[in-house]
C-alpha cells in the first residue's frame, strides 16, 4: 500500500558553462521507488551551440542488514555520458536520494519524486 509521497525541485541556470546543483531527500528505511524529470527549460541561443539539460540520480543510501547506510554513486562528472544518471532507482530499504540537475544556455527545473509503500 502506497504510504506517502514526497517532491521537491531545483531550477538551475546556466550560460555559457555548465552549472549544477543538487537537492536531497532523506526518510525512514521503508521500499521507495524515486523518479526524476525536468518540468520545464528555456534555451537561450546566440549561435549554434550545444544545449544540455540534465537531471538524474546523483546518488541513494539504504539501510544494509547490519542496519548501517550504504550509499550507491552513479558517474556525474560534466564528461560522464548523459544517460549515466539513473532516472528511477527502489530500494527496499532506501533511506536517502540526491538529484543532480545540470544546464548551459538557459535554465531548467529538476523534479525527484519518492513514493513509499509499506
């Protein structure tokens, strides 16, 4: 049964170079399922040049069997492919996300979304 729900969202901007910023979750060990999506962008364009949004799962912690956190990274570096960021991960035991947000020649707005059951 579904128990609760939480969103929060990051807007990033960036000009010429690229900019990023993260926001964090944090919750009880419970099974949550966390999606991320951009909800909207504006591209700002001068010449042709390339445009990046990105939004994806920096990183989660779950509550391992000896009840410690365990964190699991995902590659984020601004070089790192642009589907290296997960855009959903469950756990049964998930404790923590972190999303991360990237965009150059305009802005964009990041949303996670965690969904608990229990």
């Amino acid at each position: 049964m579904l128990t609760g729900m939480r969103t929060i969202g990051i807007t990033v901007s960036g000009g010429g170079n690229i900019a990023s910023a993260t926001v964090d979750l944090d919750f009880p060990p419970v099974f949550t399922l966390v999606t991320v999506s951009i909800s909207r962008f504006v591209t700002l364009i001068e010449d042709e040049r390339i445009v990046v949004y990105r939004a994806g799962i920096l990183n989660f912690q779950f509550r391992n069997a000896e009840g410690f956190d365990t964190q699991v990274d995902f590659p984020s570096g601004p070089n790192a492919p642009i589907n290296a960021l997960p855009a959903a991960v469950a756990h049964d035991q998930m404790t923590h996300v972190t999303m991360q947000v990237m965009a150059s020649h305009g802005f964009t707005r990041g949303l996670c979304t965690a969904f608990h059951w229990q």
